[in-house]
C-alpha cells in the first residue's frame, strides 16, 4: 500500500508541470505493481489530465518489458544463479521439465491464457525462455494479449476517472482507493478461477 501511494503521489506531482514525465512514471510504476497503478492513471486520462492513448502505451510497453525479463530470465535458466532463482519461484526441475513440455506444446494456450487471466504467468513466461521458444514468436502471442488486457484496464479507470473528476481534483486519494479495489478484485477473481480450474482437474481423478 505504501509503494502505491508514492506511486501516485509520484505521477500527480509530475502531471502539471511535465506530462511527458508523468506517462515515465506511469511506466515504472506498472512495471512494479502492475494493474493498480493503470487503473489509477487512466482514471487521471477520464478525468482529462492525461491522453488515454498515452497512459495505454506507457502501461502495455512496462508491460511487456517485464515478460520480456521472465522470458529472458528463463533462457539463462541453466545457468546456478539463475536455476537457483527459479527454484526460489518454484520451478523445480520436475516442474520445469512439465511447463516446458506444455509450452512446446501449447504455446499460444498457455501465454495468453496467462496474460488474460493472471494465472501462473510468471513460471509460464520462464518456461518460455527454458524451452528456448524464439522471442519473435513469444512476443508475436504475448503482445496482442497485453495489449487487449491493458485496454480493459485503460478504460475501467477511464470511466471512473470521467465520473470523479470534479472529487479527484480535491481529493486525489480516491485514486488509490480505486486501485486497490480493482486489484483487490482482480486478485479474488483469479482465485476463483484457480479454485474452478483444480476442481475440473480433479473430477476424473474421482
């Protein structure tokens, strides 16, 4: 909560004086805490302080860039540093022998689902790199799906932002009350579709 609120605070301080600068922060900051940060900003583009097209392209570029590092990540994933990192997340090596196996596989399945839904998408873009799947093809899947994901975002905190103009002027805090209960629903819809996902598997175990 702390991070987020600097974050903020970072991106209102930088808007009146440096717009350009604003979007920078924007960046890093969805670099670092990801939907909260897009939803806050785009409530900024609906309230008419930034481009809404500005805020989308900073947060689909952080975006991708941070897959881009698991992805990388996990192409050096044989060597000890590395494994041992990956471990840390883990990617035992049974369990990197079956992600690897069903990303040659299912590739597109398995990133975009990820990217979408949010699951497991940071052993699934190292199993990328581990399975040394080619980056033209790992970014050709992994983009457009960042970008459909970022854009629904965009505009959730868009809408807001268009409705809470006039309070986010004098109360700016609203932003990360916002934020965080989007993050907070994005966090509680995953685990209901985990929870939905390892009942189906189960089933003809029974």
């Amino acid at each position: 909560m702390t991070g987020l609120s600097d974050a903020v605070a970072a991106l209102l301080a930088a808007i009146p004086a440096a717009p350009v600068r604003s979007l920078m922060v924007i960046g890093l900051g969805a670099f670092l805490e990801g939907p909260v940060v897009t939803v806050a900003a785009a409530a900024l583009a609906g309230a008419g302080q930034l481009p809404w097209w500005g805020v989308w392209l900073a947060a689909l570029m952080a975006d991708v860039v941070g897959d881009t590092v698991l992805y990388a990540l996990g192409r050096h994933g044989e060597r000890p540093a590395v494994a041992r990192v990956l471990a840390r997340v883990g990617l035992t090596d049974s369990r990197r022998e079956s992600l690897t196996r069903e990303v040659r596989a299912h590739l597109p399945r398995i990133v975009i689902g990820a990217k979408l839904v949010d699951i497991g998408a940071i052993p699934a873009y190292l199993a990328a790199g581990l399975a040394n799947v080619g980056y033209r093809r790992f970014l050709t899947w992994i983009a457009p799906a960042a970008a459909v994901r970022t854009a629904v975002l965009v505009g959730i905190g868009y809408a807001a932002g268009d409705r809470l103009a006039a309070d986010l002027e004098s109360r700016p805090w609203l932003l990360v009350v916002g934020g965080v209960a989007v993050g907070v629903a994005l966090l509680v819809g995953r685990l209901v579709i985990v929870r939905a996902t390892a009942a189906r598997r189960r089933e003809p175990i029974r």
